[in-house]
C-alpha cells in the first residue's frame, strides 16, 4: 500500500456506532469530573488511548544495524544546504546515521518549532514494571477494544531495572491469526493482521477520542480535531546490487493547535500512530500523575551535544564540527525506561558524510545525504539523578559521552 492509498484509506474510516456508544456512555460517566483537558489520565483502562509507532526501526548508515527504537517518524520542512565535503576523520566507519533523500521530513510537525524557547517545565511520568496479572488483564482488554479473540499466551517476566529487556512481555495469538505483544504497559504491537487496515477504525477513534474533553466529545456543535499526516522514508543500498531498498514510515495524528503548547506537546508524543504497512504498534498514555520539572535550555541542549554527550543510535567522531540543522522538544516513548520524560531531539548532518562511502558500487549517491539524530535528556540535570534516562540500542545503552572523543 503505497502513501496514497493508506492516506485514503486513513481518511475514511468513522468510528462505528458501537464504539461512539461506549465511548458517550463512558464521557457521561467521567462528566462530573474536574479533569485537565486532554489529560486522559484518570480514563478507565478499557478506553485507554491507542497511538502507533512503526517497528522494525529505519535503515541506518552501516547497512546492516537497525534501531528497534528508532524514530521512524516523519517531522517536515525546511530546506537543508548540504556542507561542502571535505577529508574524513579517523573513525569514519563507526559513524552511524540515517540515509535519506528528502531531510525535511525529519523535522515535519513538531509543535515546539518557533516556540523551543518557551517553556520551562514539564511533567515526567513514572513507566512501573507491571507483574503478570496487570498485563494479562490490560491485554484482555485492549484485545477486546480492537475486536480480538485471545487464543493463547507466553509471558516473558523482567529482566531488572536498568537492562534492556526491563519491561515484561506478554505475546498472544488471536483467534484469526493477528499477534499482539505488550511491552510493560504502554507498547502494544500488532502484526500478521490478515486486514490490517480494519484496524485503524478504532484505533483512529481512540485517537479522536482522547483529542477531546467529554463536554467537547458530547456537544454537537463542536467540530472535532483534524487528522495530521506525516511521511517518513530511509534508505538502505541491497548487497551486491545497484538497487536501494526504500523503507516507509506513514504518521497520523490529532491536530490540536488550539490548546497550550504543553498539551500539543503530550499529544504529539503519545497519541500518534505510525506503521510501516504491515506492523503497527500501539503506545498507550502513562497512567500515573506527572511530576513537573525544570527544562534544561536548547543552548545547554546543543552544547552538551558538541561536547559528546548525547543518547541514541546515531553517532559521530566530531559532533563538535556537526552543522545542527534542526532541534526539538518531545516525549522519548521508547521501551525500557524507568521514566517518560522530554527530550531534544537534535538533528545533524556531518561534512565528510559521503554517501559514495556507504552505498553498494553501482548506486548513484548523488539524491542521498546523511542526518544523525542525538537525544539529550531535557530536564535540568540537577535532577537527572530522581528521572534518569535510558535509551537502549544493541542490547545495550546508547549514551555517548566525551570520554569515548579522546
């Protein structure tokens, strides 16, 4: 299914009158509450908010490495002058980024572009290891929100605090064939779906469900947020061959503009959907009540970068030499971690990044250029030691520091 069609298709799925049933029946009954708007956190778990992100990663630099938690998200526009090349520096080869023809969509939609300079403070919230039975009655539930059967099980328990593997895994086969895998309590992934595009009816009316309060949902009058779109393509070269195979990440979220950037910021981080075509996977909002902190500046953000301390699968020898071409605020939803917590993300493209270097012979390297993405952990790091942060890549941590530049 090619952008088009999936945008299409996308764009015509309404929510069924079952589901607009419940879903009344339960905003009626949180009425009465004096909630924030668009925190969905005191909803009932049976209605909890479904946003998707691709799996599998996107294609990096060094042909065969592929980040599990990669962005995999298009974020659009602005033109990027690529630097004149010049000689490259020793280490060249454990350089790792993203080969793209089209950069722009790395920067897309993000809420906090023109306004990075605004806030000083979000919330964090705490990302628990749930025991068995929490994540058997959360499958058995969303199974039933996207109208599966379960028919049988494995639970894989955790494997600590601070290792990749930290969130339990319970893996079910549906009745049809589709296989869901929660990862502790906010990843759900679906694959082998025999019609994955059923799926997104619901999961587009979980979306728009949680876009709006309940007086909003209940008025007739109130039009309800519009569906962005966001697309996402990376490259690879074939071994021993004059192709490159193209790798499609499709977006979609709710558009709410009209709430404080905060808000825009917490829905574009968790209530979003990707899929590659043939995978979704599903993050679910953090139930607990976020702590606000105090944010580090972009200016520290950067420098903390070019001094060589930075998260993420990307990497360079020189990031002291790297052009920044774009920095934003999100969420890092990523598994694993013991907190969900903001982030700059960083994007950055290197002078002596020459695709020749990195595609098979017989590829013309002239449409393709390199950007790495770094995250620095954004809240102040006099408190980094109460939220730490962790990413993981490889089956271990990928937190670049100033000591491996020496």
């Amino acid at each position: 299914m090619n952008s088009k069609d999936y945008r299409s298709t996308l764009g015509g799925v309404t929510p069924s009158p079952a589901w607009r049933q419940r879903t009344l029946a339960a905003m009626k009954a949180a009425q009465g509450q004096k909630e924030p708007r668009r925190k969905p956190l005191a909803i009932a778990a049976t209605a909890a908010v479904l946003a998707l992100a691709v799996t599998g990663g996107v294609w990096l630099s060094n042909r065969t490495e592929v980040d599990p938690n990669g962005p995999g998200t298009a974020r659009t526009p602005e033109p990027v002058v690529t630097p004149t090349p010049s000689a490259a520096p020793i280490g060249t080869d454990s350089e790792r980024f993203f080969i793209v023809t089209d950069p722009s969509q790395l920067i897309g939609s993000n809420p906090t572009a023109g306004h990075l300079y605004e806030l000083t403070e979000l919330p964090v919230y705490e990302n628990p290891i749930p025991t068995e039975q929490q994540q058997r009655t959360l499958l058995n539930q969303l199974a039933e929100e996207l109208g599966y059967t379960v028919a049988q099980t494995q639970w894989t328990p955790s494997s600590g605090e601070d290792t990749v593997g930290r969130d339990p895994i319970l893996e079910a086969e549906c009745t049809d064939g589709t296989k869901l895998r929660l990862q502790g309590l906010y990843t759900l992934e679906l694959y082998d779906a025999p019609d994955l595009a059923a799926v997104t009816e619901t999961v587009q009316a979980h979306l728009l469900y949680h876009a709006m309060t309940p007086e909003e949902m209940l008025s007739s009058s109130h039009t309800p947020p519009q569906l962005a779109y966001e697309t996402f393509e990376s490259y690879r070269s074939t071994s021993g061959s004059s192709n490159v195979t193209p790798r499609t990440t499709w977006t979609m979220f709710p558009n709410v503009s009209d709430t404080s950037l905060e808000e825009r910021i917490y829905c574009y981080s968790f209530l979003r959907m990707e899929t590659d075509g043939s995978t979704l996977t599903l993050h679910l909002f953090p139930e607990s009540t976020g702590v606000s902190l105090p944010l580090r500046s972009p200016d520290d953000a950067q420098a903390a970068f070019r001094a060589g301390d930075y998260w993420g699968s990307c990497c360079t020898t020189r990031p002291d030499e790297a052009q920044i071409i774009f920095v934003s605020l999100e969420y890092d939803t990523s598994p694993d971690q013991p907190y969900f917590q903001p982030v700059y993300r960083i994007l950055f493209v290197q002078s002596y990044w020459d695709m020749a270097d990195w595609l098979e012979p017989g590829v013309d390297p002239s449409p393709f250029m390199g950007v790495g993405i770094a995250y620095v952990p954004a809240i102040d790091p006099e408190y980094q030691d109460e939220v730490p942060y962790r990413r993981y890549f490889n089956d271990g941590l990928a937190h670049h520091t100033p000591e491996e530049l020496t």
